[in-house]
C-alpha cells in the first residue's frame, strides 16, 4: 500500500477532559473517490494526533452499509446525505433512527451516463435524449441510481424534470450497487445511471457508455457525501465526535494541499481493499480532467472537492433541507415536514463549529445560497414553496 507523508503532527491531542470517550472507531465506506478522506485518515495515522483508531470496513452496498450503522456494527460512516434523513424519518422499511450529519465529505463528483447503444440510436445530447423518451412506441427506458433516499436519484430526477420529463412516469428506474453499474449497462439491463466516480470513468474508459452530464452541471459545489453516525452516537461520545471531525478536517485538508497528493491518493483508494480499480480512472477526474466518450474533452470548474478552505465541510442546514425538500417533492412525505426542526436535529451544526475552531478554520455559516443550472436558487428559506415551485412532482395533496 503507497503511504502519504501526512503532517499531522503539528495538531498533538493532548488528553484530559475532551479525550475521546471511545478511542476505537468502525467506519463504513463504499468503493468511490468520494471515501477518500476516511481512506486517508485510516491508512495513514491522521486519527492518532486525537487520540482516535480508526478500522475501515467496505461495505457492498448503501442498504447494506445503513443496516451496518443501525445495528451498531460501523460507529460512523462515509454516507449518502439523503441515506442519513431516510433513516431518520424511517422511510424504506426501516424504523425511524434519530441520525446525525457530523460534517460534508465531498462536493461534486458524480456523473449521468448512457450506454453506447443508445449513442447507435442518434442519442447525442439532452435534446435527443429527451425526443427518445418522448417517442410513444418506443422501450422505456431504465436508468439506475444507488439508493431510494440517496443523492444520485435526486440529481437524476431534478435534472429530468427540468427537461419537462417526468421521472416516475417517463422513464424507468432501477437500483445497482455502485460499482456493478458499468457491468449492468454493457449487459444491457439499464440504458444508463447516475453514480460517483469512477465509475462514470469507467463506463467511458472501457467503451461502454459515454457521460452525458455531471452532477456539478446541474449544482455547481453540490453537497454530496457525509460522515454519518446515529443520534445516540453522537449523544453519547461528544468528544469522539469532535476527534473524528478534526481527523477528517485534517485528512480532507491534506489531499487538497498539491497536485502530488491528489494524485497520491488516487494511487493509495485504488487499491483491492478500498476502491479496487486502475487509479488512472481515478486520477483524472480526481483532477477535473473530463473525457465524455464522445470526443469532448474539458477541465472541470467544480471538481470533486473535500475540502477548498473549509468552503465544503460544514453541515449546512440549507444542504439538509434540500434533501428533505425532495422526499415531499417525490412522494416519499405525504404532506410537508417540519423541514427545519428536523434538519437542525440531524445536522450537527454545533459540534462541526467547535471542530472547525479547534482546527483553525473560520467559524463555518449554518445556511448556504446556490444556484441550480435551470436559474433557480435555494438557500433554505422557504422549502414547502421551493417544493410547490415545480411544475413537475408527485405532491400527494395535489
């Protein structure tokens, strides 16, 4: 396994009363790029300045890493954020959890592909996309995401409505594991998916689909992963949870530091017991350098970050309330929540602050504003009007 040269030692925990109350932690991750920083702080000691051990365990799916979390087997966890308020609000057949958002992961880095053979059938861009989903003779089609509460089906979602098509009645969906994604689109059993690298990459680099858009595309600096645990974790290990935010600050922070240790990185999650894949497929999207299969080539704006200055980190109340938004928009709430005591119970907005100080950032704001590629803006302000805004939903009053 490559190893990093981490700085960490220039933030020495020194024990007393805010030790960890639990020293040794169980982290759950999926094979993405956007588990790199648990990757890095496991494998290369950035737990140990704050007193932390940290285990890794790869889980082969988000349902099965949620049961994991639940059950008490992971203590924390690199997770969907729409994963973590589904637990929380027992939708998907589990019992409602109190949750916890202890701090952002990751910002973009996810991306919609399509398989070639609809490339053979004139399918070069949105407007054919949309005129082949139009035609009334023709298969549905099916395009997979990772999870029914995740991230990936929301960007799918949103970004098929802007276009005027209806994602539960248009087309349809399926559910696959990241990593089986470029497998199920060669083998035809989906016509395309929307998934974090690299496995967009891979799909283009071995010529079985090609990238139609980016998630970035749709929401420039997109929240997208979290470090996830229960209420009661979070509850009842205060100082734990602090210890592991700093860690992540630390290790999210380092990556970012130079070209050398993106790429580093790269080369350390590839490897069998963590991604498992070429880290080449890594590497340029890691980078920003975007190939869509279909000879365009570019330099991404807003590349998979974790961390630019501390801008990604916080967990943003705004980011939460938009997840919440789209469980209402999509039928999954029957009638609107109370969006903003939900959102406060679950993002950690306290403990991130004290975290972030300690580690030398700027006090984080507990609100963002963003504006979406079809023109609108959200900032949290009024999310049972931002549901209503759309003209396409499946409001169950309506």
């Amino acid at each position: 396994m490559p190893a990093l040269s981490s700085p960490h030692a220039a933030n020495l925990w020194v024990a007393g009363s805010d030790a960890p109350e639990k020293p040794e932690l169980n982290l759950g991750f999926l094979p993405l790029s956007d588990a790199a920083s648990l990757i890095v702080a496991a494998t290369q000691g950035f737990g140990e300045p704050h007193g932390l051990t940290l285990n890794l365990h790869r889980q082969p799916s988000w349902s099965a890493l949620r049961d994991n979390l639940l059950n008490g087997q992971l203590d924390a966890a690199h997770c969907l954020y729409g994963l973590v308020y589904g637990a929380h609000l027992g939708l998907g057949g589990t019992a409602a959890t109190p949750m916890a958002v202890l701090m952002g992961l990751a910002q973009n880095g996810q991306s919609l592909n399509l398989a070639r053979s609809l490339a053979r059938e004139g399918v070069q861009d949105t407007a054919s996309l949309v005129e082949r989903i139009r035609q009334p003779d023709a298969r549905p089609l099916t395009l997979a995401h990772t999870f029914p509460t995740g991230t990936h089906i929301f960007w799918l979602y949103y970004w098929l409505a802007a276009q005027g098509i209806h994602p539960l009645r248009d087309v349809r969906t399926a559910l696959v594991p990241p990593p089986q994604m470029p497998e199920h689109l060669a083998a035809g059993r989906v016509d395309g998916f929307c998934v974090g690298e690299p496995w967009g990459a891979a799909a283009v680099a071995r010529g079985q689909g090609f990238t139609l858009t980016t998630t970035q595309a749709i929401w420039p600096d997109h929240p997208e992963k979290v470090l996830a645990c229960t209420g009661r974790f979070a509850e009842r290990y205060p100082n734990t949870a602090r210890a592991l935010i700093r860690t992540l600050l630390d290790a999210s922070r380092f990556i970012e530091e130079s070209r050398e240790n993106r790429l580093g990185t790269a080369q350390l999650i590839s490897g069998a017991d963590y991604v498992n894949t070429d880290p080449a497929l890594l590497a340029q999207r890691f980078l920003g350098h975007y190939e869509d299969g279909r000879d365009g080539r570019w330099e991404d704006q807003h590349p998979l970050a974790f961390h630019r200055q501390g801008e990604v980190n916080p967990p943003y109340l705004s980011d939460g309330l938009w997840f919440l938004t789209q469980f209402r928009r999509w039928g999954l709430l029957r009638e609107d929540p109370d969006y903003l005591d939900i959102a406060e119970a679950v993002q950690c907005t306290e403990l991130y602050r004290q975290a972030a100080i300690d580690a030398g950032l700027a006090i984080p704001p507990t609100r963002r504003s963003s504006t979406l590629f079809d023109g609108r803006t959200w900032d949290g302000s009024d999310p049972a009007g931002y549901v209503r805004s759309f003209a396409i939903h499946a409001l169950s009053d309506h």
